[in-house]
C-alpha cells in the first residue's frame, strides 16, 4: 500500500486550500477520461467536450502532452504541483508548471507513461507547451464556473474542518479518496499501491485540495511540501439549486424557504446553503431566521462552524408535503 507517515508537527501545520491550478487539472482529466461521475460532470462534458476535442486536433503536440501526462502507470509529477498553503491566483500557481525544464518534464513524462512519444522527445519548451494548454482548460472550461466551483470547494472544506473538530483526523481524512485511511501511530494510506513510504515531519508542508471533478490524486515537491487533491463531497457536485421541494411546501412557505427545509435533511453551513441554491448569502440568513423562530431547525456550532439542521417538526412538514402530491 501507499502510505505516509505525519508527526504531530506535520499534521498541526496541515491545510485546507482552495486551488484553481487542481480544478483546472481536474477539469483537464475529465476532459480526456470522458467519464462524467455526477450529473454536473455529464452536462459539462457534453457542452465542453467537442471544443477540447477540436483544440487537440489542432495542436497534436499538446494531444501527445496531456495523453503522456495523464499516463497508464501514473500522472507525471511536473503537471500536478502541490498548492501552497497560503492559496494563489491560478497564473501564480501555473508559474511553477511553465517554468519546468525539459529534462524534469520529459523524466516524468517517462515514468508516468512507459516511454516517450518521439514528438515529445524533440520538441522544446514543454513546459510552456502545457502550461498554454492548461490556460485554455482554465479559460474555456473553468473559469466562466468559477465562482460556483468556489463556493462548493469552500463548502466541502467546511464539512471536512468540522468532522475533523468533532471525531478528529480519522474521521475527517478516511474515505476522502478511495482507499484512503487513517490507520493510526501517524500513518496515513494514501491509496492501495505499492510505493515507499513518505516521512512528514517538522515544517513539512501539507494541504488537502477539494474539486469539483470526480479525480484526485497526490503530490509533493521534495520533503518540503505535500499535496492530497480529493473529490468535493457527493451532494455538494450536483448541480442547480439541490432537490426540488414539495410544491405544497412552496406554496405554505415560499420557493427560498422551502428549499432551505428540505436540504437540511443533514446538518449545513450558510455556506454550503448558498453554494446549493445559488441564492444570496443575506436570502439564506434570513430564511434560517424565520425557520428558526418557527422551530423547524435547530442551529449547532461544531468547532468554528455553524451548522443547521431539521428537528422532528421539521422532517414532519416536509414529509407531508411530499406526500400531499
């Protein structure tokens, strides 16, 4: 199995970071995957799809690029550098894979895929040349979503932080990836494959990326720093406003109330609230107040979080509504 192992020092300094490079990267595997997970991924890739298609016939270097990086035995460590845990813009991030040299580029691209495709073995300037493609990605498939990806990135890190402030690192980090677990005596298992384990200790650097796609994987500079990029929460990645509510429910409570009921069928942030409904942060806020006062919910603090929920009275509204229909 891979596996790492984090002292207490290590695991103090880690980080939840949002970060526009692992979106774009992740948007970039869906891309070349073709194998939406939720429905959010399928309406995206039906939309975006034919223009990156069109994009990689266009520039076959760029074809030979991603196909490479994206190898049979694993990604190439170049394309997928850990963010750092302050968070950056996505042109300060793409700096460290534009500036990345030939030979470090063509190594991994070696390792990740068994051997060189002859293109790229005399073509200069490859980190450059993916750079310029995972612009394209961030500018034609992410960015216009961006906002939105955002606020469901933030809701996750949300949930995760306040699992972890409840039950603690083994319940926030187990079952973030597949075969992802906390094992206990400081070990990390990172995924199932046979690897050497990696030692983080003292001042050594480690976030825990979310994206919206349904890819992650794991990446490190040196000894130094440390990335673990993991899919949002399930829910969390559908798109449009969440479930429908009741319609009897509409009509007894207005459209922005009744859909705040039924979507704290489990306990939710303002945050996460807003990033499933696409309403305004002040529009939630005050439907949370009046259903409050009604004492159709109860409101929790977990950690720094304040999260909401049904109480009974709640659960019996909604349920007789659907089944008024």
């Amino acid at each position: 199995m891979g596996w790492w192992r984090i002292d207490t020092d290590a695991l103090a300094r880690s980080r939840f970071v949002v970060s526009p490079l692992a979106e774009t990267t992740a948007a970039l595997m869906a891309l070349e995957r073709r194998a939406p997970a939720h429905p959010a991924e399928r309406a995206w890739l039906a939309d975006r799809l034919p223009h990156y298609r069109a994009h990689l016939a266009a520039d076959p270097v760029a074809a030979a690029l991603v196909r490479a990086a994206l190898g049979r035995l694993w990604i190439a460590g170049y394309l997928t550098p850990p963010a750092h845990q302050d968070g950056r813009a996505f042109a300060e991030e793409l700096a460290t894979v534009r500036a990345a040299p030939d030979g470090v580029v063509r190594t991994d691209l070696r390792a990740a895929t068994g051997r060189l495709p002859e293109v790229l073995d005399r073509t200069r300037g490859l980190g450059p040349r993916t750079a310029e493609l995972l612009e394209w990605v961030w500018e034609e498939a992410v960015r216009p979503d961006w906002d939105r990806r955002r606020r469901i990135a933030e809701a996750d890190v949300l949930v995760r932080t306040s699992q972890l402030g409840r039950e603690g690192w083994a319940a926030a980090l187990s079952g973030m990836r597949p075969g992802m677990a906390w094992l206990g005596g400081g070990r990390l298992r990172v995924n199932l494959q046979q690897r050497r384990p990696r030692e983080l200790s003292g001042d050594a650097g480690l976030v825990f990326v979310p994206v919206t796609h349904a890819h992650g994987w794991v990446a490190w500079t040196g000894t130094h720093r440390h990335a673990l990029v993991y899919p949002c929460a399930g829910q969390l990645t559908q798109p449009g406003p969440g479930p429908a509510a009741p319609q009897a429910l509409v009509r007894l409570l207005g459209p922005v109330r009744a859909r705040v009921l039924v979507l704290l069928e489990s306990p939710k942030s303002t945050t996460q609230l807003v990033a499933l409904t696409g309403y305004s942060l002040g529009a939630v806020a005050g439907q949370l107040k009046v259903l409050l006062a009604a004492g159709l919910i109860l409101r929790r603090r977990a950690g720094r979080s304040v999260l909401y929920g049904r109480v009974a009275a709640g659960d019996v509204l909604v349920s007789a509504a659907g089944a008024a229909e």
